[in-house]
C-alpha cells in the first residue's frame, strides 16, 4: 500500500537532517521489473569479467596497492582494476594523469564492480545496460524532491546498482565525490543528491545504509573507518521504498549479518555546473534518446553539456 506522500514535509527533513526515506513508491510490477533486470545484468557480468590483461606498465605496481588499500577487492579484481585503467588510456589517446593515483579525480577513475573480497558486487552504467530502467530517474515521486535542492536544471550524476553480499561487514563512512577530494570546510551546500532505491527490505541486519542525522551542517568529512557512531540512523524501509540523502551527509553501508544479499538501485544526482560520474550520452543505444521525455534526455547530459564550435 502506498503512502501518502508529504512533499513539504520529506523536504523539510531533507534540509534538516539531511536525509528522507519514503516507503513503498513502487507498485509491486514496477519492483518485479527492476528486481529482474538488476539481477540479470548482475548474473551477466558475474559470468562475463573484464579479462586481465598482460600488459605492464611503470605505475601498475602504485595502481594495485591503491586498490588493495582503499577497497576490500580481492586480487584477482585489483587486476581487473589495472586492466582498466589500461583500456581507459588506450581509450584517451594514452593521456598519462599529471599526479598520483590517490590524487586523481574520482570521476576519472574506475571503481571496482565487485567488492567485500568478491562477496558483494556493483553495476556500473546501469542505464546503457537496462534502458527500461531510465522512468525511475524522473519519477514523480523524487524528481520533485531532487529539483527542489539541486535546481531544476539539474543533471544525472550516476546509476548503477548494489549487491550487499552475505556476512560482510559494512562499508566505511564517507560523503560523496568530489567532496571527499575538496579541501574543508566543505560547501554548505549539497553538489549531489543520492536516490536509493530498496530492491529487497532493508532491515537493521541486512546492510541497510547508515547516516548521521545533521552531518551535513558540519561542514567536514567523517573520521575514516566503520565503526557505529553515536546517533546514527539505520534507514530501514521495505522493498520498492526509496530513500535519499545530500552529499554532505554521512552515510555508509551497513553490515550484513544475514545469509541473503541485499540489493538496490543507486541514482545520482548533481548540480549542473558540475562535472557528471557518468557519459550518459556517448554510451547509451542510439535508438534509446529517441524514446525518451524531454526532461529524461536532460538529465542524461543531452542539452546539458559545452556546444560544439563550428
């Protein structure tokens, strides 16, 4: 059953606490649909890896210790990571970065699709690989919420989906890019928007997301590392709810004590002026923006990006 929906309420929560949950937004057949996609996608590129290249060059060595340090990958997926990053440069005319992995962008790096020493797993591009999916990015119910705080010329930041593998324990906290890689105080102002959308139940013992009411207000990244912080949320909600949070909040995964995985679909949004995590546009079917509302081929990045100069 659907719950009525306080749009000024959920906003005023979203300034104040700097989260919102809203409980069962999607109908049971819209549920089934993503559930199916996610986890054929998901079976696909299980079956599928990146093959693991025999190339070799000067920094591979720095490249892999970055993703042993930074993410609980297993070595066969650090590298995947290397390999990578080898295809992205072949891919940018062999362009070196000027500085240090560490110190590279975010949005210029590739993050690795499987996690918690290969328990738990991620979906880049989600929309390039399951198109039907792209309604949810302008749904009635969130993209007023999104435009509220992120101005209606807003844009698509990123969508991929999740898998919180069995018996892990939890992600670390953290704000998301770029904030994590600008200087503090950080902006008193949001420059993403994070949608979660629930494919299972997240319960207290299932990986459900952590947040820190009011973090956002501080103006600081979080001390690094996983443990509980005192007064933090655990944003339980059943299956086909949504939940949503500001950049600048702190928030994390949360262990998953349970035999099940728990899943969901992550849709991100940022302020237009800024740099989006995914190329939308290049790598979307061609047949697929025909298809689409004005509103949803906007928020991909067409339209919404520097003119060509003829």
């Amino acid at each position: 059953m659907k719950t009525e929906l306080n749009l000024q309420a959920l906003q005023t929560q979203l300034a104040e606490e700097g989260y919102a949950v809203i409980e069962n937004v999607l109908d049971a057949d819209q549920l089934a649909q993503a559930r199916e996609r996610v986890a054929e996608v998901m079976a696909h590129e299980l079956a599928h890896p990146l093959a693991i290249d025999d190339e070799q060059h000067e920094d591979d060595a720095e490249i892999l210790a970055y993703y042993k340090k930074h993410y609980t990958v297993s070595d066969a997926e650090a590298q995947r990571m290397v390999a990578r990053i080898h295809q992205y440069r072949r891919d940018n005319a062999d362009t070196r970065w000027p500085v240090p992995i560490h110190k590279v962008s975010k949005n210029f790096l590739h993050l690795p699709t499987l996690f918690d020493n290969d328990r738990s797993q991620r979906v880049w591009n989600l929309l390039n690989k399951a198109p039907d999916l792209i309604p949810l990015i302008e749904h009635p119910v969130v993209l007023p919420m999104v435009r509220h705080v992120m101005g209606q010329d807003c844009n698509l930041h990123d969508f991929q989906s999740t898998s919180i593998g069995p018996h892990t324990g939890g992600g670390a906290w953290h704000v998301d890019a770029p904030l994590g890689q600008i200087a503090e105080p950080l902006p008193d102002f949001p420059l993403t928007l994070q949608n979660v959308w629930m494919l299972d139940d997240f319960t207290a013992d299932n990986g459900a997301t952590r947040v820190m009411p009011r973090s956002h207000k501080l103006r600081k990244s979080p001390p690094w590392g996983s443990d509980p912080l005192e007064g933090e949320v655990t944003l339980t909600a059943p299956a086909g709810s949504v939940a949503i949070w500001l950049s600048n909040t702190w928030h994390r995964s949360g262990p998953n004590d349970t035999d099940g995985q728990r899943r969901a679909i992550l849709c991100n949004y940022n302020v237009s002026w800024l740099r989006l995590f995914a190329d939308f546009t290049s790598t979307l079917p061609a047949h697929v923006a025909p298809t689409l509302s004005n509103d949803a081929r906007y928020l991909l990045g067409f339209g919404a990006r520097a003119p060509l100069t003829r």
